[in-house]
C-alpha cells in the first residue's frame, strides 16, 4: 500500500476518494480493530499529535470515537465548542468580537496542531443546503493541515465508511449484496441528508446493488445520484431508485431506513416555505417504519443497520433494533456498525495525519 497518497489530505467526501484507497482505508481499520481485540496498541502512531475538533453540533458517536481512536494512537483530540471560542464565520456572516473569520481560524490551527475536524449542518447556516458544506471547504483553503469532515449539511463520510466496514464484515463482499438506503419517518423534520447520502456513494462505490427508497418529496441531491449511477456502471452493479417502503426491501440484504428532510428543507417539494406544511407531509408518511413484517420482506439473512440515535417507536420498533441474535435470521447490526467509527476513523487519521 502506497501510503504517501493519503499524507496531508482532506477528508470531506468520498467522492474525492478512489474505490482502491477506500478499500485500503477498510483494510486498515480491520487491522487496528483486530489489534485492539488482542490487545496490540498502536500509542506510537499519532504520538504528540493534536487533532481540534470544531463542533456546532451535537453528537455521542462522532465525538467519543475520535476522542478514543487519538488517544489510543498517543495523540490528543481537542474539544472547541464554536460558542465558546470566536465562533468561526465565512466572511459576509461576521460578527463584531463574536465570530472569527474562518480563514484566520484555520491558519491559527495549523500551526499547533496536525488535523482539524468539524462538524456543522442545519441551525448554524439557517438551513441552508451545502452551506456548511461551503464552511468546511473554506476551511480546507486556509489550512496547511487536513480538514476531517464529522458530518455536514451534505455527507458523513466517516459514518459511511462505518457502514461498508460492517457490510464487508458480515457478508465478505460487495458484489451482489443488495443495499437499501430508504427514508422512515420521524416527527422531526429537521434532519440533514448526509447520511443517506453518504451511504449511496459509499454502497455503490464499493460495488454493491444499491437501492434508494424515499417518499417522491424526500429526493436527494441530484448530483449525488448522478455518481451513484456511474459508480454502479463502473462496478457492472445497479443503482435504482424507489417509491416504495415495501417493495424496496424485497431480497435485500441491508436494510437501512433512517429519517431524513428534503432541501429546501421547508421549501417545495417539502413544505411550501412553512414548517407546518412540511410536518404535514412527514406524516403521512408514517407508515414507512422498520417492523418485523418490513424485516421479513428481506433475505432471510438481512441486516438492519443505522447509524444512531434512533428515533425509536417512529423510524423502527423496539423488536427489530434489539435483535442482536444471529441465529434468528436477520438482524440488528447497529452497535457493530456505531464501533466500527473507531475504526474507520483511526485509520483515515493515521493515514492523513
Ligand atoms: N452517527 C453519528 O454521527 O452519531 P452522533 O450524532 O452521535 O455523532
């Protein structure tokens, strides 16, 4: 493996990534998670290395993961919390001695430490899409070290390098392994894409028959679809869209249905520009939920994966996210999938930092 490709380099979207450096990031990750199981460590990787992490948001997972993946490589992950630093603002949104321009923020990092990670989508840019989008991106212009994506307003590349991980653990391959990344409902309409949309690059990049089932006012971005598709020419696999909850989940061995809001988020199609419009449409979608029938329709030996918090009792019930049991045929995968961050995360660190 060719490492000195990965050196300095930012981490905002698969999409800037080959399918052969993502399988040699999946390789790594499975090398550190079985070193961790034995309890080889490996403190001299990012041995008095700090990583800063940025996030406006809120997170257990993202957090926790990064904070335990650099401490044990011997590194350290530094919390900011934007409300408590000069909160860091594209130029034009700038407040008097409240925010600092991002471009000095990014330059005053990169000289203490070796990666900076962000995460950001929703309240802080108005819910405007790809505005956060366009944050990380000016922060990968200023800075002299990588910028780790910890989700924006339109990928979650570390969550989607999770979930291939635990499709490639629990199936061995790619190829012929039919992916359905579908919408559920949720009473809360105020959800970014990047998950769903992660997932689909990262599905049909790796190969597999990737399925997109969502409500016709829940599209993703189109864009995304369009590499989807020339990823699933390229792996001589399929990428399709659906309507259909039920349908979609025939024969399927991962099942990933998660809520997810269209953009403009309370714009047409979803909405008409009014919150209350936009609720109004969720839920009449309340049908499209993760039950044991909906399980059923997949391969006996399915997966049902999601990358947490679940809106438990909405977008799955207690029955299907709780069984574990490998032995009943399909099941639940989503703390191996939540552990799988770690690992993931280690490896791109170790590899860029
Ligand atoms: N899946 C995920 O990113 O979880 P957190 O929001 O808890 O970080």
């Amino acid at each position: 493996m060719r490492t000195d490709t990965f050196r300095g380099r930012d981490f905002i979207t698969l999409l800037d990534w080959s399918k052969e450096e993502v399988e040699q990031i999946l390789d790594l990750a499975l090398d550190l998670k079985r070193d961790r199981a034995i309890g080889q460590y490996h403190d001299h990787l990012l041995r008095a290395k700090t990583l800063f992490m940025i996030f406006y948001n809120q997170s257990l997972r993202t957090r926790n993961s990064f904070e335990a993946g650099m401490h044990q490589m011997g590194g350290h992950a530094h919390f900011l919390d934007p409300s408590k630093i000069y909160t860091p603002a594209l130029e034009g949104k700038e407040v008097a001695y409240s925010t600092e321009r991002v471009s000095d923020v990014a330059r005053v990092l990169s000289r203490m430490g070796e990666a900076i990670a962000i995460r950001c989508y929703g309240d802080p840019v108005d819910w405007e899409y790809g505005g956060a989008n366009a944050l990380l991106h000016e922060f990968a212009r200023w800075s002299d070290i990588p910028i780790l994506n910890m989700e924006d307003d339109k990928y979650h590349p570390f969550q989607a390098l999770a979930d291939v991980l635990t499709v490639k653990e629990k199936f061995g391959t790619f190829k012929g392994t039919k992916f359905v990344m579908s919408w559920a409902y949720s009473p809360s309409a105020h959800k970014p894409r990047a998950v769903p949309q992660s997932a689909i690059i990262a599905a049909s990049m790796m190969g597999c028959d990737t399925v997109l089932a969502h409500p016709p006012e829940m599209a993703l971005d189109p864009e995304i679809i369009a590499a989807c598709q020339q990823y699933a020419e390229m792996n001589g696999s399929s990428f399709e869209i659906s309507h259909d909850f039920m349908a979609a989940a025939e024969g399927a061995h991962v099942l990933y249905p998660k809520a997810w809001a269209a953009t403009p988020i309370f714009k047409p199609p979803v909405g008409e520009d009014s919150l209350d419009k936009a609720q109004e449409i969720f839920d009449s979608y309340k049908d499209w939920k993760a039950t044991r029938e909906y399980m059923e329709q997949a391969d006996r030996n399915a997966i049902y994966m999601h990358c947490l918090p679940a809106d438990r009792a909405w977008e799955c019930s207690n029955e299907v996210i709780d069984n574990t049991d490998p032995k009943s045929g399909w099941r639940s995968v989503v703390y191996d999938e939540a552990e799988n961050r770690l690992h993931v995360q280690k490896a791109v660190m170790a590899l860029t930092m």
